[in-house]
C-alpha cells in the first residue's frame, strides 16, 4: 500500500515527483475541482506542481493555496470535490507526503486510497485535450479558515501567550488569529523557512526554552504546533506540559462533549468524564468514525478534532479554544483534579512482527490488537517504521499496569514459539 495512517509520505528521493503527477491525475480522475496546498518544506513547490500538474492533465481545475496549514486546505475543501495537502506532518524537512481531503475535511478512507492507488499504478492514461485542460486559480484559504474559527472562540482580551510553530505552515495563520482575536502573542519559530530549529514533533523535550519563555513574558499558557499545524499541545499556567490524554479530558469537558472518539492507545482516563469509542491509532480512523458518531475527537499526539467545524485534526482552532480555556479555567487546577494511572511501554525488536501480529489475530498488524478489562488495558502492534512490536499497557495501579504486561508479553511469546515452528 502507497497510503499509511496519514496518507503517502516518504523521504525525498527518486520516484516522489512522478508518483506526486500520478497521485494528482489519480485525484483528478474523479474530480472537477481540487484545493491544494503545502506546508513550508523546501520540496513542497515542486510536489505540489506535480500533483496539480497530474490534475490539470485529466481535465481538473486547482485551487493553489500556496503555504498552509493542513486543516486550512482541509477547510477549504468544501467549496471543491477533494483537497490535497503536500506535507509530512511532524516528521524531518527530508521527508514530505500527500494527504487527501474529502469535502468533509476527512482524510480519504481505505475504499478511495484503494482506488487511488490503482489509478497511480495504471499503465495507462487518458490525458484530456489541449481544449479541455484544467487551469489553476490562485486561492488563499486563511481567511475563510481563521473567520470561522473566530465565530466558534472567543480569546481573551491581553492573555498573554507564548507560541512555537516550528517554522511550519502554522506560521502563517495561527500568530495573527491570536493576536487580532485579543492576545499578547510572543511567536517563535514563527517563520515557514522549510528548516525546522527544533525537531517538528510538539514534545516538551524539544523545547526546554519555553518554561523560560513564559516566565519572562508572564504567559499564562504556551502553544506548539508541529510541520502542517495539524497538532497542537500546550503548557499550563504553572509551565507544565501537558500530556496528550489530559488534553483530550480537557477539551471534551470544556466543549461539554459527552460522546468522544479516541484512539486504542489514548487513556481510559477520557472514560470517566465521556462515553468513549475507539479507532486504530491515526487521526485518519478518528475522522472517519467522527463522520457517523461523536460530538469531539482526538489522539493523544495532538490531533484534535472540531466536527462542528471539520473533520480534520485542527491546530489553530484548538489553540484559540485553548486561549478561551485558559481565560475561564484554572488549568493547572483542573489537570491536578485528574485521577492518574499507571503507563508501561515496551518495545521488541523482531524482524517478523507483522506475521507475528498476524499469529495473534490483527486485522491490520500497525493496528494491532487490543485487550481491556475493569483495571486496565493491553494494546499489542507492529510499528509501521521499524521492525518492532510495540506494547502498551495502563492500569489502575502499578500493579495492575505490570500484570498487564506479563500478560502482554505472554501471550507474545506464544506468537514467537507458534511462528517459528511453522
């Protein structure tokens, strides 16, 4: 498969240009009209051509929106039949990818990748006429995004803020829509140079200047977005990070959601303020299950899910209802009230993980396989990188937590033994 949980996406290398034209013409095969945009990597001019040029030849029109954040060309969407984001997300300036929208800002779900991908792999094209080519429209979508995220929240007057965009996409839209909305923002990294200063994943090792930030400036909160400003994770008033599946917990109680979609890998914490369904992990399935059921959704990565606005994770937007919280909320306070269970992650390097995850019953093998009871949870998969099998456990307690993973382990092993006496 050229699709994973969040799209194609690769490093830069022989072969990605031609795909990008052939993944376009895919696109434009059952379209009339695309909205496409890159996040700031130095390949994503040329990607994002080839895609358009692809879609040009079967007859589409292009919407270019230039540099973007994902779920601005998500938003944007609508008012065509599909979207095409050219970005890697949080990983390295060497790598970019393509992530296709529906109108809906969802990603596209396994039927339509399945149809892509045979249309990228065709051996044949049917080009359309030098009368019936497409033609591009240059489109800036950051106003009708930041305009509707304005009419959902409303930040306090003066709050001062620290935020980090990574010199990403994020950079051209989430420091002004602060900032005009109210807010006293102190933007780092704030340039889409497509070299990122620090790596572009949001996690607090990878900004240990922000709690000096804060301090200086007498910020009450810091934001971080990652490469396509389709995360966001945050710092308390106290210059805490704050874990994903809290920031989950936060969100639903603030928006008074009471049906939440997660991720197998998300806490059960989120289970004791909201009725839950889960989805394998990637922002992708959350989207999709949030088009029949739920009322907010989110991954503890950071991706976070606003329905009443798209179904795409959504940066900006949660950085400004973030900002809304935090005027209202003492959020250290409410973190503090949060009851706190017991996490074990553990990692086994095998060169067959996929048939083993198969031997232990997976579907998919990435999306592995998932055992819980009243004291916890055990969640077994292969990772989609490397040829590993990560295990994650939760219990109430230590202990629980331990047993869960002896538990885990067992039943891994038994994988092992049956594997290699075939």
């Amino acid at each position: 498969m050229l699709f994973g949980s969040s799209g194609i996406r690769r490093k830069y290398g022989d072969g990605f240009v031609e795909l990008a034209m052939a993944a376009g013409y895919a696109a434009g095969y059952h379209a009339k009209s695309l909205v496409v945009g890159m996040d700031s990597r130095t390949t994503g001019p040329l990607l994002a051509r080839a895609f358009s040029a692809g879609a040009l030849s079967k007859g589409c029109s292009v919407s270019w929106q230039g540099i973007e954040p994902s779920p601005t060309v998500a938003f944007n969407a609508r008012f065509h039949d599909a979207g095409c984001m050219v970005t890697a997300s949080h990983n390295p300036e060497e790598y970019n990818g393509l992530k296709l929208f529906n109108p809906d800002g969802s990603s596209f779900i396994r039927e339509q990748q399945q149809a892509t991908e045979e249309l990228i792999e065709s051996d044949t094209r049917e080009f359309a006429g030098w009368d019936h080519q497409g033609s591009i429209i240059e489109e800036p979508g950051i106003v009708r995004h930041a305009t509707a995220i304005q009419a959902l929240c409303t930040v306090p007057e003066g709050i001062q803020v620290i935020l980090d965009c990574a010199n990403g996409a994020g950079s051209v839209i989430t420091p002004s829509l602060l900032a005009s909305a109210g807010a006293r923002v102190t933007a780092v990294h704030a340039s889409p140079s497509g070299r990122f200063s620090r790596p572009s994943e949001p996690l607090p090792e990878y900004v240990p200047y922000i709690r000096r930030l804060m301090d200086t400036r007498k910020a009450v909160c810091a934001i971080l977005h990652d490469g396509d400003a389709d995360r966001m994770m945050a710092f308390d008033n106290r210059g805490r990070f704050i874990d994903g599946d809290r920031m989950l917990v936060l969100f639903a109680r603030y928006l008074g959601a009471g049906k939440v979609v997660t991720t197998y890998d998300a806490s059960m914490l989120i289970e004791e303020f909201a009725e839950t369904k889960r989805t394998p992990v990637g922002d992708a399935y959350v989207s999709e299950k949030l088009r029949s059921w739920g009322d907010f959704g989110g991954e503890p990565s950071g991706a976070w899910v606003f329905p009443k606005l798209s179904l795409c994770p959504d940066g900006p937007h949660a950085a400004a209802l973030f900002c809304e919280m935090t005027g209202e909320w003492n959020i250290a306070a409410e973190i503090d009230a949060m009851p706190t269970y017991s996490v074990i992650r553990e990692s086994i390097v095998h060169k067959e993980a996929k048939a083993v995850m198969e031997k232990l019953g997976a579907l998919n093998p990435t999306d592995g396989v998932r055992t819980s009871g009243e004291q916890g949870w055990c969640l077994i998969r292969a990772s989609g990188t490397e040829p590993k099998i990560r295990i994650t456990v939760e219990g109430k307690t230590v202990k629980d937590a331990k047993g869960m993973m002896e538990d885990g382990k067992e039943r891994l092993f038994r994988a092992f033994r049956s594997l290699k006496e075939e």
